[in-house]
C-alpha cells in the first residue's frame, strides 16, 4: 500500500499548534531540511556539548579571570558569513528583533517611563558590536525593572505598535563555503562564547534562557491570555547551572519567542478589527505555508 499521506514538513506547515509567522516558518522548515541537520548537527551536539564543558571548567579553576569580546564577535561574524546558509541567519537576525519587541511590549505597557530596548538588527553585520552581550542582559534589565516596580496593564488599553519587523539582510550575495543549519551552527558558536566569556558572563547568558517563563508569565499577566503559560517549559527560574544543552535551549527559546510574537500579533489583529478575540475562538488559524 503506497503512502499517500503528507509529510513532516507538509504537516508543520499547517500544524494548527504552531503559533509562527509564515516568512519565519517557511525559514525553519527549508533550514530543518538541510543536510547538515540531519547527519552533522547529532554529531556535532555530542562533541560541542564535550567541548565547551571543557573550556568552562577550565576557565573556572583559572585564578585568572579573562573576556574577549571583540574576538568573539569577530570569529561569529566571519563564520556566520561563510558557512551558514542565509536562512539560518535570517532567522538569527529576525530573533533579535523579535524579543526586543516583546521586551518593549512589556516596557511601553508596564513601565512607560522607562527607556525601551533599542537592540534592532536588520544585517548581519549588526550582530558585532557586543550585541549577543546586550541582548542577554536586556532581558536582565526589563524583568529585574519589572521585578521592582510590579506588573499592571497600560490603564488606557495595551499598545501593540512595536511588533512591526522590518526586511532582514543576511547577505544572501556573499559566497558561501557552506550551507550549514542554525542548530548545527549554534553548536559551533557555542564554543567561541565559551573561551571568550568569563565564566560569569557565560553563566549569566545561559540563565538568561531560562527566564522565557518569566518572561512569558509578564506577557500572560499584561495581557490576561493565558495562552502563553502554556509554552512554560518548566518552573521558574531559581536554580543556576551551566552544565546544559546550550544550542538545544537557545533554538528551543528562538521558537518560545516567535510563537510569543505571534500570539501578540494575533491579540493586536482581534483588538483592532470590529471585535476582540474571543478565547473560545480557534487561536492559530490556518495559513498555508508554500514549501
């Protein structure tokens, strides 16, 4: 009997739990179809995982504590431009607009007097510059605001006017030596984030992921749509450790933030039009994605 049925990525492309935005998962689903995902990247994640526990616990019992921000920032960038396929880097730029808009959502809707979040980057040049720095310890900064002054909804109705993403260049005319997936990628630039932070800096980056339920909680609480405790991944982040699958989080948290994204996109769509949306309402409507 011939199977006639669609396939995974048919099925994604149209799974009604998954809340994306069909530029971003027409971008995942072309990425996870590459080659390097499917025979580099479980390799790969074995060894990089190995590697980098290395390099943290030797810098831990180093009594001399060092940081070399430019040259992570220079290595990424260089192996970002010539092994790393222009979807995977697309998807990677759009991650930092994506979360500073739901970091400027709580912002201008919790706390309007502070300054919202300004890390905006649309080439793939905008990743230098220590904005993998200031991206980690934005989240920092919004919930430990939020932390001290609570979490009360805009009195005059919450203001969806930041989740706009402008084009993203990845500089899809650059010669490329290879294609490679973002997870594969992220299990190499794992390593240079290791040996060029202290070993502070790289735990404060890896706890950084956990906060997604914090984060997630805020956005739950502003907006009263309980849809987004529903993406929690565990509990809340009181427990500290480095000893993790740090690629595997960062993609796991870059989905957490387009489906946040969306969810806001979908709440700003029922909102503006003649009615809200109803919870009843069926949340992720269709939207066929071409492959």
């Amino acid at each position: 009997m011939s199977d006639t049925g669609p396939s995974v990525w048919e099925l994604m492309a149209v799974d009604p739990a998954v809340p994306m935005d069909p530029a971003a998962l027409r971008l995942v689903i072309r990425d996870q179809r590459r080659w390097s995902r499917t025979y580099v990247y479980p390799w790969l994640r074995v060894g990089s995982r190995v590697l980098v526990t290395l390099i943290v616990c030797g810098k831990r019992a180093c009594p001399v504590r060092f940081a070399a921000h430019g040259v992570m920032d220079r290595l990424c960038l260089w192996f970002l431009r010539r092994f790393v396929s222009q979807d995977a880097v697309s998807l990677l730029v759009r991650h930092f607009i994506v979360e500073t808009n739901l970091l400027n959502f709580c912002l201008r809707n919790a706390l309007p007097d502070v300054p919202e979040v300004g890390l905006r980057p649309v080439t793939l040049a905008g990743l230098g510059d220590r904005a993998v720095i200031e991206h980690d310890l934005n989240v920092y900064r919004v919930l430990s605001g939020l932390g001290v002054s609570g979490v009360a909804g805009a009195p005059d109705g919450l203001d969806f006017g930041m989740l706009d993403i402008p084009p993203v260049d990845p500089e899809a005319w650059r010669r490329r030596l290879l294609n490679l997936d973002i997870q594969t990628a992220l299990c190499l630039m794992n390593i240079p984030f290791a040996l060029c932070l202290t070993p502070e800096e790289y735990r404060r980056a890896v706890h950084s992921l956990r906060l997604d339920a914090s984060l997630l909680t805020v956005l739950a609480s502003l907006t009263g749509d309980d849809t987004f405790l529903s993406w929690h991944t565990g509990l809340p982040p009181v427990r500290v450790d480095s000893n993790v699958d740090v690629p595997s989080m960062v993609y796991e948290h870059a989905v957490l933030c387009e489906y946040a994204h969306a969810r806001l996109r979908q709440l700003a769509d029922g909102e503006h039009g003649s009615c809200a949306l109803p919870t009843s309402q069926s949340r992720f409507p269709a939207r066929p994605v071409a492959l």
